[in-house]
C-alpha cells in the first residue's frame, strides 16, 4: 500500500513539473525553407531550464530514400521533440544524422535521433577525439544549467562515417543530392557543412552566425580563410547556425565577416602595443549589432589574442 502510494505521488510529482517545463518551453516549430528543407530555429539565449538547451538552429532534408537530420539540439529533451517534428512533415524513414560540429547545443539530441533509426552518423574526422576529450565537462555544465529531468538520456553517439578536413562526401537520399564537407580549424576543429544541391541551399552549422556574436573557438585566422573559400559556394541561401532560419547567401556572411576582421585588426594592433593578454578584452569595446555580445565578446579577444601574439 505505502509503496504504491509513494509511488502514485512520484507519477504526480513528475507530471507537476512536466507541466511546468510544458508551460515554460515555447512550441517547437519547424518551417520550410526550400522545397524537402525544414529549419527549427533555436531561441537566441544562453542555455537555460526553460530553452532545455534549444538554442541551435537544426535542419532536416527529405529525400525519397528517406530523411538527413542535421543536428540534434542541446539535450535529450529537444532531441525527442526534433524527431516529433520531424514525423509531423514526413514518414520516410531518418538515415542520416550529420553532427556541424563538437558544441554541446548541437550534439547531446543525437542518441535520440539514433533511436528514431539514423544508422549513419556524419562527423568531422576530428569530432570523436574532441568529444572524448570535451563531453564529461559539457554533460556535468549541462545538466546544471538545464536540470537533471531535462538532460536526462542525452547521449552523442560515435560517428560511424567520417569526413576529413578538405574531404566531400556526397550522400544521395534518392531525388536529391547533399554534399557534406570537412573544414581546417576554425569556429572549431571540428566543422562540417552540408550543401544541398537541387535547391543550393547551404546547411553551415555554426561556421555562420547571424544575430548572435560569434564564438571563436578554434582559429580566427583559420575561419577568416575557410570565409573566403565559403563565399564561393554554389549557394543561394545559407541556414546559420544562430540567427533566423534562413538567409540570402553569400550576403549573410558580411556582418561576420566583418567583427572577425575588426576582431582580429584590433586584436594584432595591441599585441603590436605591447598591451597585456590581461588587459586586451577592455581595450576593445563590444561591437554593436549583435546579441549576447557579453561575455564572448571579451572571451573571443583572449583567444585571438593567443593566436594572434605568435604571428608577430
Ligand atoms: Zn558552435
């Protein structure tokens, strides 16, 4: 009896804050930007309990064969509402998982998005080494800054395909065609774009944000180089990372492009200076135009700064 009772209110606890949560998280919509492209645009925030770690755009293609998932959210909890989302358009069957890069808001839906039947998963060659060495310390921030209920579940599975940098691997899901490229070091060591190429639309992960500042995280000289190679794409329109769901191309680039340019000229003129590392972050005031420019902002000036003191 006492066990049963105890375990009726466990249910009704569960239900309680599932219904908070429920009240909390905003509806999870996809629209489509291109014909057989469909875009989940992540909320601009930092994570928090009530986003559960949907602040990544995510992106899914229908091809006849069936379905490619790009990315997978930033929890278990996301990851079971991105496959929801993607059964309400379609019931081809999900092959393909492509993970853009090693960031925890993109990765940790991807155990989810296997269970739903993705047998191929698509990483950068770098993206196994980066997650054994990053993915303890993302999960225990990330069930802190999410919830333990949340983040429960969230797992990245191992890719099973594997793309170097310079490398394109095409994957033909039956009317259609996608190209998924490996990149040198850049917002990480570990970026892929999928280019798809019956409508040129061009899936960049988080090689472009819109709206969102920046992250440097791997190379400003490395990503200002793959920029240029990017712009040359065969593209008409780009689904970035953070920011809308969709966006002319290679036009979206220009705003990055140019706070990675004055980042890095302002950057290299106080290591020219002699201004300490310590010092450099206050001596750059935050661009404008951006959202959640505190604290990346003064983060990305100490690592350019790292990279940028060898140069000289
Ligand atoms: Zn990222």
């Amino acid at each position: 009896m006492r066990r049963g009772w105890r375990r009726t209110l466990l249910v009704a606890l569960l239900a309680v804050s599932r219904a908070v949560a429920g009240a909390a998280a905003a509806p999870f919509t996809v629209e489509e930007v291109a014909p057989g492209i469909w875009v989940h645009r992540g909320a601009v925030a930092d994570f928090a309990p009530d986003n559960r770690g949907d602040i990544a755009n995510l992106a899914f293609v229908v091809g006849t064969r069936g379905v490619l998932v790009v990315d997978a959210g930033g929890s278990a909890a996301v990851g079971r509402d991105w496959v929801a989302a993607v059964r309400g358009v379609t019931d081809r069957p999900i092959r393909w998982l492509v993970l853009t890069h090693v960031h925890p808001d993109h990765v940790f839906g991807a155990g989810t998005v296997v269970a739903a039947g993705a047998r191929v998963i698509v990483g950068h060659a770098r993206l196994a080494r980066a997650f054994a060495e990053r993915g303890p310390v993302y999960a225990a921030s990330m069930e802190r800054l999410l919830g333990p209920e949340v983040f429960a579940g969230s797992e990245v599975p191992a890719p099973t395909r594997t793309v170097a940098p310079g490398e394109r691997l095409r994957l033909d899901l039956g009317d259609r065609t996608v190209e998924i490229r490996g990149w040198p070091v850049a917002h990480t060591d570990t970026d892929l774009t999928v280019l798809d190429q019956a409508t040129g639309t061009l899936l960049a992960g988080d090689l472009v944000f819109l709206d969102r500042l920046p992250v440097v995280d791997g190379s400003l000289l490395g990503w200002l180089r793959v920029l240029d190679e990017l712009a040359r794409l065969p593209a008409t329109r780009v689904v970035p990372g953070h920011g809308p769901a969709v966006a002319p191309w290679p036009a979206a680039l220009a705003a990055e492009r140019r706070y990675l340019r004055d980042l890095h000229d302002a950057v290299r003129g106080l290591v020219r200076e002699g201004v300490s590392l310590a010092e450099a972050p206050a001596r750059i005031p935050p661009p404008s135009g951006w959202r959640l420019v505190d604290p990346d902002h003064g983060r990305n000036v100490t690592a350019a700064y790292a990279e940028l003191e060898w140069e000289e």
